[in-house]
C-alpha cells in the first residue's frame, strides 16, 4: 500500500468510528435484527478499509463509506438468510414493541418495510439519519430534484399505508421534515 492508500485507511478508518452508530441504525432498519446489523457494518468496514486505496476524493470519504454500508445492506437483503420481522417477533417471543424497538411506533416500521427500497431509504436518511437532501442525491448518486421527488412520493405512499390504522404516525414524520 503506497502513502496515499495509508492515509486513506487512516481517513477510512476514522469515518467508520465517527459514523458507527448511523451506520448500525441503518444496517438494523433493513434487517430489525441487532446481530445481523452489526454484522453488516462489520462487513461494510472490512470492505471499505481493504478498499480504502481505491477513494479518489478524500473529501468524499464519508460519503463514499456511507455507499458501502448501503451495498451491504442491500446485499443482506437479496440472501434471506435474515428473518422478517414477524419471524424474529416469533423467534424471539416478544410481542410487537418490545423494549428495544429502535422506531417508536412498529405501524411505522412496517410501513416503511412496505416501501420500495430506494424510496425506503430516502426517508431513513432524511428523517431517521437527519441528512440533508443535497447529501441524500450524493450518497445515492442521484439528482437533487429526483431525491426529492422520490421523498414526496415516499411520504404520500407512508400516509397512503398508514390511513388504515395511525395516520397520526405518518403525519409526525412529515413534521419533522419541515
């Protein structure tokens, strides 16, 4: 590994202990398993740092680190060898909301799983990861304007979902984005 590479490591590296806790909150809202998450991350970091000397831009570090940890999650995702939710509810015999539940409200959580997963991921990062829309287009390598398009249509779909049970939910995460 040549000069640049090491510092990139070190940038990587820091990143990755800076970001951990929004990197786990997100592994944990695709897979609603603690173990699983964290093995996300886990892997995520592995791959960034053996890839650290392949970052360009060290400006983008965090960015380019925060792409690998949602590859990770949508690669967990496409091999079912996580449980869903009810079969972790099951697995684990507690009851929906149980005390570690890391969103409030499990109508919320299902809504959100109903979504289709870039849409699901644009309300994760905006409301969940308080990341600004110019920092969502970047991450996802996306226009600013088809972020936002995607947003409100995402919200439209979550008040659409939630009508039948707790709309009140659904209006709470739109308040917040205001």
């Amino acid at each position: 590994m040549h000069f640049s590479g090491r510092k990139n490591a070190a940038l990587i590296e820091q990143v990755i202990l800076e970001k951990y806790n929004q990197y786990y909150r997100l592994a944990y809202s695709y897979v609603h398993n603690e173990a699983d998450a964290a093995d996300i991350v886990q892997n995520g970091a592995y791959k960034a740092l053996r890839n650290a000397h392949t970052l360009q831009k060290p400006e983008f570090a965090a960015t380019w680190v925060y792409r690998i940890m949602l590859n990770e999650c949508f690669q967990a995702l496409k091999h079912p060898r996580f449980l869903s939710f009810e079969e972790m509810q099951e697995e684990s015999g507690k009851e929906a909301g149980g005390e570690e539940d890391l969103y409030a409200d499990i109508d919320l959580q299902r809504a959100l799983d109903a979504l289709p997963e870039r849409d699901k991921l644009v309300v994760i990062l905006k409301y969940f990861e308080d990341k600004k829309l110019e920092e969502i287009a970047d991450i996802l390598e996306e226009n600013v304007n088809t972020v936002k398009s995607r947003l409100y249509r995402s919200i439209r779909k979550l008040r659409s979902i939630l009508s039948d049970g707790t709309r009140e939910d659904a209006n709470r995460l739109c308040e917040k984005g205001r």
